[in-house]
C-alpha cells in the first residue's frame, strides 16, 4: 500500500500536464501513487495521460463530463485511493523535489494530526513573486490556524496533505454545490473541525497564476463567497476567539470576492449585506465605502488603494 495518493484532476490541461506530472515523478520521496481524473479532456490531455498509464506510473479514471473547480474529479480520486494519506495537485502547476518528503517527515513527527501545509509561492511568468504570508513552522491550534487564515490564502491545493479518512468524513469538496470558492470553503471548514494542523513554511509548490487565473471566472461570481455558509454551520461549536477569527477570515473572502463583482459590474449589495460587523477590521471598512461609490469612483479609488 502506498504512503500517498496524489490526485491530479485533468481537463484540457496538454499545454502544461507534461512538465507538472515530470516535477512529480521526480520526488525524491518514492512511496506514493498518481491518481489522474481525466474530466472529458477533448486536447489531447487524456491520450498523454494513457501513455503514462500503459508504463504504470499512474491509474487514469475518467468521467463524461468536466466539473467546475475539479472538485468532482478530485472526489473521485480520493474515493478510490489506496494510501492513507491524500495529496492533491492541478495539472498546471509544479511541485519541487521534496514536496512529498516533507510532508512524510512532518507525519512521523506528529502522527496525531491530520492536515499538513507546504507554503507554496505564486509565479508570474518566469518569476517567483514576493510572499506576503509570515506564519512560523510548526502545530497551529484551531485558534491559531484561523487567525492566520483571517489574514491571508496561507492554505493552496497544491500544498495540502490530509488524511484520507478525515477528507472523506467531512464530506469531500462540495461538488455540485459551488461553481468557484468549493476549495477555500472545504479548507477552512476543515480548520474549523480540526482541533490542530501543522504548518511548514518551506516553499514546496509553485502556483503558475497565468494559466489557472487568480481564483473564479465571471460565472462563478453570481453568489456570495461559499465561506459564508460556514458561518451557520459552525455556530455554537467554536470558542469565541475562534468563531471571531472565522468571521474575520469569510469577510476577508467576501471583500475579496465583492471587488472582482464590482469590476466586473456585478451587484455586490448581497455581498456587502453577508458581512459581520464583529470580524471588520479598519482596512476592510474603507473596502466597504470603495464598494459602495459609484463604478467611475471606484476604479480611481481602486488604483490608490493598489498603490
């Protein structure tokens, strides 16, 4: 039985699938295997993927039809892995050599817990670009990995180990549920069950941000955030710092999500109206009042506010 299972979804992803699935079949760690999720691919992905497959470096399942995020495909994967530890990554992005190998020393370390973070970093054409995130390595408590959520994405696909009985026990992605945001919504409900996780600030992914966008089409955008939901779910159940630090991290999410509606032309009144006064913080009121102005008002606003 393999350490791992890495589940890579896959549609129309033959411009970059060759040199992502080269970064993984280069990890210096060998006890894992690849699960591909072709999702209707129709640009030669799948026929790449048989090629790997007939040489056995992977098992290719397929299905009819592409679901939005992936987060279909990725459940299917995690369905049929065979290791007890799961470990996704898209097919667009790259994996240097000691990913897996951290992620198994950090498990020997503290067999106990059952989500493990990688620090990933963003990349812009052929550069790394800066990281604003500054969370130590090492156990963060539920308190402690909400708060640093509440303040930035520390948590990207690429750079997440969990547990397979624990991903399944909180139901998977939400597929069918969210067309964008199904991903950030699972993470932070699985911070919110968790009562630790383990944090390594070694850069172990990269995340290319042009050829898989900065998260949400123009479709997806219809709806508040899915974080929101979490709100309900959750109520009761957390202390009041950590119900506090969950607040703070949905509106951080919502804003986020409301100035690419407004961009866009979107009504963001919905959004605006999802927010709770007790997670604002100062910076996110002068968000809302940008919000609020007119679309010439806001774009002026908006360049000050990137400045």
């Amino acid at each position: 039985m393999p350490f791992f299972s890495v589940v890579i979804p896959v549609y129309n992803k033959v411009a970059t699938l060759a040199a992502s699935l080269s970064s993984l079949f280069q990890q210096t760690f060998r006890d894992f295997e690849v699960i591909a999720v072709d999702d209707g691919s129709t640009d030669g992905s799948y026929e790449l993927l048989e090629q790997h497959a007939r040489k056995g470096r992977l098992r290719l399942l397929q299905r009819d039809e592409p679901g939005p995020g992936g987060q279909a495909a990725r459940n299917l994967g995690a369905e049929e892995a065979k290791a007890s530890w799961l470990v996704f990554f898209d097919a667009e992005d790259i994996l240097l050599f000691d990913h897996l190998s951290r992620f198994a020393e950090a498990i020997a370390r503290h067999p106990d817990i059952e989500l493990f973070v990688n620090a990933f970093q963003k990349m812009e054409g052929h550069q790394r670009q800066p990281r604003t995130e500054s969370i130590p390595t090492g156990v963060l408590a539920r308190r402690e990995a909400l708060e640093a959520f509440s303040y930035c994405d520390f948590i990207n696909m690429n750079g997440v180990c969990i547990r397979r009985g624990r991903f399944l026990a909180l139901g998977g992605f939400p597929a069918g549920r969210y067309r964008h945001g199904g991903d950030v919504y699972f993470w932070l409900k699985a911070l919110c069950a968790l009562e630790a996780i383990h944090y390594d600030d070694t850069v172990t992914s990269l995340w290319l941000i042009e050829s898989n966008g900065t998260g949400g089409g123009k479709n997806g955008l219809d709806r508040v955030h899915p974080s929101v939901d979490l709100l309900a779910e959750f109520a009761g159940r957390l202390s009041w710092y950590e119900s506090h630090y969950l607040q703070a991290a949905v509106n951080r999410k919502v804003l986020c999500w409301a100035v690419k509606k407004k961009r866009l032309g979107k009504p963001v009144r919905a959004d605006l109206a999802s927010l709770t006064l007790v997670g604002m913080r100062p910076r996110q009121w002068l968000q809302v009042l940008m919000l609020l102005m007119p679309q010439p008002c806001f774009e002026r606003m908006r360049g000050w506010w990137k400045s």
